[in-house]
C-alpha cells in the first residue's frame, strides 16, 4: 500500500480536492465521481458526501493509497 502525508493549510480540506491535491486525479468533479462510486474510506468507514471535511489527524483510503492528513507544523 502506498501511503502519502498531506500537510493541511488550514482548518480542513474537502474530500474531493484533497484527492485532487495528492494528484489521485486531475480535478475536484473527478474527485467528485471517485467519492460518489464508493471507493473512499474516511477512518475505516465508506464515505459518500463529496464535500465532507478532512481534518487533521484524519487518514483517508482510496484503493491501494492511504493519506494521511496532517498539521502543518
């Protein structure tokens, strides 16, 4: 499994930007569609809302990639 560290500039990021952001696809309507085919896991749990909020501490599975958000420090 490839594991990436997504350092956060700010309070949170949206799902879907944030797969835009580690460069797991081109923009947020395709991050959008990724979300809605139920291939994202937020903290172990199916995440369907395209636009819920990442926060720090919070790790995010698509596939083989897990991402690991994290303060900026």
């Amino acid at each position: 499994m490839e594991h990436i560290d997504f350092e956060l500039d700010g309070d949170y990021v949206e799902l879907n930007q944030l797969l835009k952001l580690v460069g797991l696809c081109d923009s947020g309507g395709q991050g959008k569609l990724i979300v809605a085919s139920g291939a994202v896991y937020v903290d172990g749990q199916q995440e369907l809302r395209k636009t819920c909020k990442i926060h720090a501490g919070q790790t995010v599975q698509v596939d083989e990639v897990e991402i690991r958000v994290v303060s900026e420090s």
